[in-house]
C-alpha cells in the first residue's frame, strides 16, 4: 500500500479548498459527518424553493450526496457556512459556468436576517477574484426573494435583467433576477472601503 492509497480522496478534496474566516464565520470544506446537520437544516421548503438545485423534501442521502460530489475536479468550490463555534448554518460555492462563475449560496432559517450571507458572500468573492483570479462573477435571485437581492446588491453586484431558472423543488421554472459583479467594480469597492476605514 503506498501513501496515496492510505489517505481517502475526501481528504484530498478538502485539502484543495481553503477555510475562509470572516470576522463571525467559518468557511469551509463539508465533510461527510455534516450530513445529518445539513439535512435538518437544507429540509425546508422556503429554502428549496429559492435555490436552484436543492430537492423538497432533504433527506440525509440527498447531504450525503451533495457532500460526496462537492470540491472535485471541474472548478466547482464549496463551502460549508458556520459561526466560531463550528455551528452549521448554510452552504455557499461557485460553480464554473459561462459567461462567468455563478455564486450560489442557503442559509437555514434559524440563521436568516443576522448578516451572515452577506459576510460569507463577501469572502467567497474575495477569494473567487483574490485567489481563483476570475475576472467577472454572476449570480441570481428569484424574483419573489427580496432578501437575497439585497444580499448580491451589498456586495456590490449589479442588476443585469431577468431570466428563467429550473427550479428543483418545485419541478418548474421560475423568473430569476440575474446579476454580476465585475473585478473593476469589487476592486474599486475594497479600495473604497479600506479609504473609509481609514479616514
């Protein structure tokens, strides 16, 4: 047996996605032991119903699934949201798509209205322009989620039209508002933000 074969591959993948801190968060790698947490929290309807590619009912199998499938090769990163604490409280990512990677990103519902999306957006896009090095970022809103513009919009995205998304909790399609955030406009914004700090 060498090295290779004695270390799992969900090590691997772990090790291939940084922890990501923010002043109240944790972001991380999931491991397979946080699937019954994800469950409970990703198993409500108003969060399946405003994100894309999670199922209605959640079922353990469906974290494990997630979790199995998340940080392979193929320019998708993921990250388990949790407090100081190592608390579970929402998932977020980027998916490689075109025109530009798409963030995405649920928190549970005890956790809604605190900030923390906005928090962990504001490092997964320092870490997708920082580190990853991409030059535009996308992502979208359903129409009818207000709170999650606002999130995209604190971050400084920008309002780009309206499209259409399958939505898999309801089995339908559903308008989306669509945005994007250029590396100019985060660059002028951290250097904005580091002169307002400062003055």
């Amino acid at each position: 047996m060498t090295l290779l074969e004695q270390i799992p591959s969900e090590t691997f993948r772990e090790a291939s996605i940084p922890v990501l801190e923010t002043t109240r968060l944790c972001l991380r790698a999931p491991r397979l032991e946080d699937a019954k947490t994800v469950a409970a929290l990703a198993n409500d309807r108003r969060i399946a119903e405003n994100t894309a590619r999670i199922p209605h009912p959640y079922k353990v199998a469906d974290a494990e699934g997630f979790i199995s499938g998340a940080n392979k090769a193929g320019g998708e990163a993921v990250f388990l949201i949790t407090l100081r604490d190592e608390t579970i409280v929402g998932a977020c990512g980027i998916t490689s798509t075109e025109p530009a990677p798409e963030l995405g990103y649920w928190l549970g519902v005890p956790y809604w209205g605190n900030g923390f999306a906005t928090e962990a957006m504001h490092a997964v896009i320092d870490y997708a322009f920082g580190d990853l090095g991409h030059e535009a970022l996308q992502a979208g809103a359903r129409v009818t989620n207000p709170a999650s513009r606002r999130v995209l919009e604190k971050c400084g995205f920008q309002w780009t039209g309206v499209g259409l998304y399958r939505i898999r909790a309801i089995h339908s399609s559903a308008p989306i508002d669509r945005f994007r955030l250029e590396r100019r406009v985060w660059s002028a914004l951290k250097s904005w933000g580091r002169m307002k700090k400062v003055s």
